[in-house]
C-alpha cells in the first residue's frame, strides 16, 4: 500500500535459468523473465531474456552477453525496447 494514495499495487512473475557447459572450457548460461505490475498508479510489464556465453583459453576468460528487456507502461502508452550486446575478455594473473 502506498502511503501518498492509499493505492495497492500488485505484483507477478516468473524467472527461468539454464545453465549448460557444452565443453570443459566453455559455458551457456540464458535466463528469461517476466513481471506484472498492476495498480491504480502503476500498470507495468516486463519482459526479458539475457544470454552469456563463457570461455576459457589459457590464462584469458572471454565472454559474449546479450541482454534484451521490454517494457511496456499501460497507463501511458510508453514501450521501451533495449538491446545490449557486451564482448569482455579479462585475464586473471596468479
């Protein structure tokens, strides 16, 4: 409840992981989400889906991620798509 306008907002969702090591030097790992919001001053869905790719080649640790999040407020009309792609490569030194 919020305190300014009495308003009760209600939430859902749900959050999804798979982990996979397709090679003894590589992994996959992809999660997906989605969340509701609903009130009188809120109306919100969110939906998403991140994707990571990790390796490792000697000493050096690359990895390749991919994050894509929707939004879509109903009490405004506004949507907003954003796509990101991240390349890392980091080294660890011992």
């Amino acid at each position: 409840t919020l305190k300014e306008t009495g308003d009760v907002t209600e939430s859902t969702g749900a959050r999804a992981n798979l982990r996979w090591r397709p090679s003894p030097t590589a992994w996959l790992s992809v999660e997906a989400l989605t969340q509701q919001s609903r009130g009188r001053v809120q109306d919100t869905d969110r939906k998403g889906l991140t994707a990571v790719y990790e390796w490792t080649y000697f000493a050096w640790q690359p990895s390749l991620r991919y994050l894509l999040l929707e939004e879509r407020n109903g009490l405004t009309g506004d949507a907003l798509k954003r796509q990101t792609l991240l390349f890392q490569v980091r080294r660890e030194f011992r």
